[in-house]
C-alpha cells in the first residue's frame, strides 16, 4: 500500500506535532472547519460530550502560558483550543475520555490538511482547574487538553513509531 | 470551506460505524495498514501505549460474542482488533486513554479510505478480564474497545452532529 496514493493515510503519517508558527492569523474559517472536524469524532450513544473554548486574546494566552512549562508555545500559537469534557453529557468517563481523543486527532489531521500545524498539549492538565477559572467556566467542564494552532514555521519535522510486529501481542 | 475539495475532511465527515458487512475477507495488506494507521497517533511522549488483538478465527469470535450484547456484528465481522492498553508502556492512564482514542479514529479514518467499514464497540468492556482471558493475554494489557472490521453491506448510512455554536462554550 501507497500511502501516497491515499491522502487519508497520507495525513495520518505526515502530520506532526507542530509547536513554532508564523505569525499569520488562522482564518476564522479554517478554525470552525478544525472544530467541525472536532465534532464529527464517534462518541458512544453519540453523545459527544466535547465543548470548545477558543482563546485568541493575548492577555488570556499569558494567563494559560503561566499554567504550564510549554508557556512558549501557547503564547506563540495564533489560536488556543481548550477542550472540555462536559459532565452533563457524559455518560461514561473513561469511553467519553476516549472519544475526546478521537475527537483531537479529527481536529489535528483537519488542521493538516489545511496547511496549519497543531499541537496537543496534555501537560496542562495538573492546573486543569485554574484554566478553567481563568476562562470563567462551570465546573461541569472538565479540561481534556489543549490544542494551539498556527500557520507551520517550519515543514521539516520527522518523528518515528514503533514496528507493527512489536504491537500485535497475537493472531487467531 | 468544501469538505469535496479535501478528502481528510470528506472522510471525517464520510465515515459511519459500519455493522453490517459483506462475505468478501479483509486482506491482510489492508488490515495491517489500518493498525499502522492506528500507531501513528500521537500519545504523550511518545509511548505509543496501544497493542493489538486480531481475531479472524470463528470459534473465537463465538467466545467473544457471548460477551456482549452486539453478538450479531462480533460474529458477522471478517476480522476483529481488540485494542489494548499496555500498562508497562502507560505513564498516565487518563491521557493514554485518550491516546488510544487518537489512535482507533485514526483506524476508524484508515478503514473508511481502504473502502472498508468499520465500527467501534465499547460495550464489551463490561467484561474486559474476560476478553483477555479468550485471548490468552497477561494482566498487564488492559482493553480498550474491540474495532469490527469488513466490507461494507451498505453505503446509505446517515449521521448527524450538535451545531458547532453548540460547542463553543467561551470565545475570547
């Protein structure tokens, strides 16, 4: 199989984690298109219990950046994307958990493909609570990760995994 | 934004959790290169905490339908992927989960772009121990769904979503 020939999977294996961005300002359109994207993850009971919180202003960027060691990144980022678990909707943590993840990796391959980069920051967790008083939230929202945007400084980034074989522990 | 013009997006938005199935196999060449789609999810540093369970033999799909109440797709699928988390790789649970969730939508997007359908079963965690015990698997693999995989009986599936003015709960 070609990955090239199947621009599915050539997205999967091209996208990176992007954290150095140009300062061009990521149109509103690309924006909502990456949180559409977002949405349309599978969920159980299709109960999609992701929310977006969108942060563009620079003083609430310094407020999230002060919240984790990768304050650079989210200071640079044109956009912030905060995602939330919204408890209300939830009806099971660890499946709805799952599902938030298959909705950031809808919202970095969308990204990719049009032509922005993204990263998912996880490492903000341990001040979950105090992003979400900084963005004035209910507690019912609990912080899944987040996810700044830009246009890519660079293109040249590589990474690596490990084989399949390693991976399959059995065939029946 | 015309998801036509982008075939990442027409695939997110495209693809359905597909239960029903043809008679025809899934060859191998496409099966191995939706779990290699699946291994280039991000996870947090790079840990690459999932492992994979591919079941194609009958006698062992009974066994896995009698423990979920979606016998009929467990039974009718050409091959199954139960998707493990390996807990010797794990270094945070709650953020692998989400990873693994990253990485059964990226088999989810892979399947769909093979020509493949696929569903994601979450149900059959109520009897996770007992799955593994099937599978003759240690203690240290922990499961996380079981991904049915054939070809599609039927391409006239519909879906919707929330509106994304639903979703965004703060934009600053």
């Amino acid at each position: 199989m070609e990955s090239s020939d199947n621009p599915v999977l050539e997205a999967i294996y091209a996208r990176r984690s992007v954290r150095t961005y140009t300062d061009e300002p990521v149109a509103d359109e690309l924006l909502y298109e990456v949180l559409r994207a977002g949405s349309w993850a599978p969920s159980g009971l299709n109960n999609q219990p992701w929310r977006f919180a969108i942060v563009r202003d620079p003083s609430v960027k310094d407020e999230l950046a002060g919240l984790t060691r990768y304050a650079k990144i989210v200071r640079s980022a044109n956009v912030l994307v905060a995602v939330f678990l919204d408890e209300d909707s939830s009806y099971d943590v660890e499946k709805d958990r799952q599902g938030i993840g298959a909705c950031i990796q809808n919202m970095l391959l969308a990204a990719h493909s049009l032509g922005l980069g993204a990263v998912w920051l996880g490492e903000i967790l341990k001040n979950r609570d105090k992003v979400r008083e900084v963005l004035e939230l209910s507690p019912g929202l609990d912080l899944m990760a987040v996810v700044a945007l830009g246009h890519r400084a660079r293109t040249d980034q590589t990474s690596s995994r490990r084989e399949l074989g390693e991976l399959i522990v059995k065939e029946c």
